[in-house]
C-alpha cells in the first residue's frame, strides 16, 4: 500500500518536471526577423519563431505597366533571419512587322519591355531607304528601346531616295539623296520605267555597290551619272567596287571606263554584246559572266583583271574586237567555240597566256599580232609557250591568217567548253 502511494507520487512530480521543461524550453525559443524587401525598400517586417513557417505576405506593389512582380520561393520554415526580395521582370510582346510595299522577313519577333530592338528586321523596297519603323507618332529604328507594353503591330517608314521627273520617254531620275554606299536604282517609279539618269546626281557619295536596271543609252558610261567627262583622268569614283546589271541587251561603249577598282560585274544572260572600251583598264576585275555574249568590242578588256583574272571562256562569242583583250597579263587560258574574227592585238602582251582552245571547224580570220608579246619597245614577238589547240591543225596551219602561229597549233583533245566565266 505504501509502495502504491509511493509510485503515485513519484509520477506526479515527474510529469510537474516534464510540463515545467516544456514550458521552459518554449519560454527561451529563438526568434527571428522576416522582412520582405522590394525596389530598395522594406515594405512588411515583422517575428516568428523558430520552426514557423511563413504565412503573412505583403500586398504586392502597383502594377507596373510593361513588368511582371515576382516574389523570391518561400523558405518550407524559419531557422534563421530570412529576407524575402519582391523583384519586377519585363513582359515579353511580340511585334508585327508590315514592310508597307517592301520586302521583309521576319515580319514577327519578340521583344521585353524596355529592351534595345537592335535585332528588328531590315526591309527592303527599291528606291526607298528604310529610316525605321512608325507605331503612332514614334519611329523606332535599331536603337530604340521597345517601350510599349502590349502586342503590337509596327509600319516599316521609307524615304525616297531619288529625285525624278516625268519625261515623254518614261522617268528621269534627276537627284539622289541617300548617304549609303550600297545604290539600287529602281527600273521603274509610280509604275514608269525609268530611262534617263540625270549627270552627277551622285557627287560627293562614295558609292561601293551599284545596281542599275540596264546599261545602255543614254547611259553611255558610268561616268555619266557620276557627273564625270569622258576627257578626265578618272571617270568613277575610286570607292566603286561592285556592279549589278539587270536587263538589257548591251553593255554600252565606255559603260566602265577606267573603273580601276571594281572588282566585280554580274550581268544578266540577256547581254550579248560588250562595247568598246566597255572595261577599259577594269585593273581589279576578277569576276564576270559571259556566258551569253556573241560580240566583244574595241579594247573592250584593254589592260584589265588582277591576278585571279585567269581563265577566259566565251562559248557563243563570234567577233573579239582589235586589242579587246591587250596587256592582260594574268590570263594563261582562252576558250572559245563559235568565233568566226578575232582583230588585231586582241591578245596582245597577254604575256602569261600559255592554252588557247577554238572549237571552231573553220580557222577564224585573225587580225595582226593577235597573239604576240612586246620584247622591246620596237620588236614585236609570238608569245613564248603558247599552244593553240583546234580540231584540224592542218587546215589552220595551212591557213594564210594562221600560218605564222603553225609550230603552237596542235590537235584538241578535249571537248569541254568553259561556263563564260573570266577567272
């Protein structure tokens, strides 16, 4: 029985024990700071214990137009101070892009708010440049920072770059007002061809790249519209470096005359005949299609080409004009096929030709010292390691305007033709 009461009592003081633990130990818990922070500032501060979790947020702030507010992950409970970060991040928008009668691609991209458009597409539109696209009354270009917080639709804005007139022939573009180095002249304006270039209308731009529609009157050379004599020493602009023709029939008489730097011609396949003097002393040209021309003029090539101008092929070519090719001194291969003439000096001081191909079954007429080279200023030789390769060596060797040239002749002993390319 006392036993009994003893254990009784025992328990009793051990559970007071127990409960006044607990209580102690719930007295001295940590305790620690939760704040919540945004753009700088403390907007909700306030106590949990240790263990807790947190469950009082903030009132976010405002809506900003254009950002999104995006509160840190919460902690699954507090051991420790804890700082929350209410941070805002831009929306992403996506803008239509219209060319208003150009050409543009992509016309779709997407944006933050309040980023650089560097990446926006550049349109295209012959005659006009691109000065940025308008959305109400901004116009926003390469440099701009999107501003606008919503999907939107921007217009491509052009402005003109050619001055013109109507004449009784089609329009005269008679001033250029563009500042960049690339030139697209349009073949037609307000659905009128164009068929006359005012003189000068590019002094003082310093045009790299042109493109013209065609090539023949009234352009009769390049200098023309370059507001240049034939009689100066210079007839283009040094900076000119690259050409692209788009139609027509002729390259006309001077059309690059003394254009020392170009370096490239794209031509249609619609030409088939260069004029005289057309690339006259072209001393960089390293890449031009022949492939259609049947006519080659006077000094049509005179003193032309760089040290890629190698290979020369003309398929179709039936007349090589006096001294067409003369002092081409890096073409070493010639091909032709239906050539009926070739005048005198037309290959004159080429001095590295060493292949010459004719395809033709008829020994053409040859002019003078076609294929000799100046040993001195007043004695005139054949080209040394020359060899003419033709399909009947002895009807050319026999051949009165051949007959000089009979120890280069050999027989052909292939039938591939070049692609018109000059090299």
């Amino acid at each position: 029985m006392k036993f009994r009461k003893f254990l009784t009592a025992f328990v009793v003081v051990a559970a007071v024990f127990l409960l006044a633990a607990c209580a102690s130990e719930k007295q001295y818990k940590n305790k620690y700071n939760v704040v919540f922070w945004c753009e700088g500032e403390v907007i909700l501060s306030y106590t949990l214990e240790e263990g807790e979790k947190i469950t009082r947020l903030p009132d976010m702030p405002a809506e900003q137009a254009g950002y999104d507010w995006n509160i840190e992950p919460l902690p699954d409970a507090v051991y420790k101070d804890t700082t929350i970060r209410i941070t805002r991040s831009p929306k992403t928008f996506t803008v239509t892009f219209q060319s208003d009668y150009g050409y543009i691609y992509p016309d779709t991209l997407d944006f933050k708010f309040n980023s650089i458009m560097r990446d926006m597409p550049i349109p295209e539109r012959e005659g006009y440049e691109f000065i940025g696209y308008r959305y109400g009354n901004k116009l926003y270009n390469s440099d701009s920072v999107f501003d606008i917080p919503d999907n939107v639709t921007m217009t491509a804005a052009w402005r003109d770059l050619f001055g013109y007139e109507e004449t009784d022939f089609g329009i005269k573009i008679n001033s250029y007002w563009g500042t960049s180095g690339t030139v697209v002249i349009p073949s037609e304006i307000d659905g009128m061809d164009v068929t006359d270039i005012e003189k000068g209308i590019f002094n003082g731009v310093s045009v790299q790249s042109l493109s013209v529609p065609f090539l023949t009157a009234p352009f009769d050379y390049i200098g023309y519209f370059f507001g240049l004599e034939r009689e100066e020493s210079s007839q283009v602009p040094t900076s000119l470096r690259e050409v692209f023709i788009r139609g027509g029939e002729t390259i006309a008489d001077s059309a690059f005359y003394d254009c020392s730097r170009l370096s490239v011609i794209e031509l249609p396949d619609s030409i088939t005949s260069i004029g005289d003097y057309a690339f006259y002393n072209c001393r960089s040209l390293k890449d031009i299609n022949l492939y259609a021309v049947t006519e080659i003029g006077d000094y049509a090539f005179y003193n032309c080409g760089n040290s890629e101008f190698t290979e020369l092929s003309l398929p179709k070519v039936a007349h090589i004009g006096k001294h067409a090719f003369e002092n081409c001194s890096s073409l070493t291969d010639v091909t032709v096929n239906k050539v009926e003439t070739i005048e005198e000096y037309a290959f004159f001081n080429c001095s590295s030709l060493r292949n010459v191909d004719i395809s033709a079954g008829n020994p053409p007429v040859l002019g003078e010292y076609v294929f000799y080279r100046r040993a001195t200023d007043e004695e005139y030789i054949v080209i040394p390691n020359l060899k003419i390769r033709v399909p009947t060596p002895v009807d050319y060797r026999k051949n009165r305007y051949w007959i000089e040239y009979a120890d280069k002749i050999d027989m052909m002993t292939t039938s591939g033709m070049g692609h018109g390319d000059i090299k």
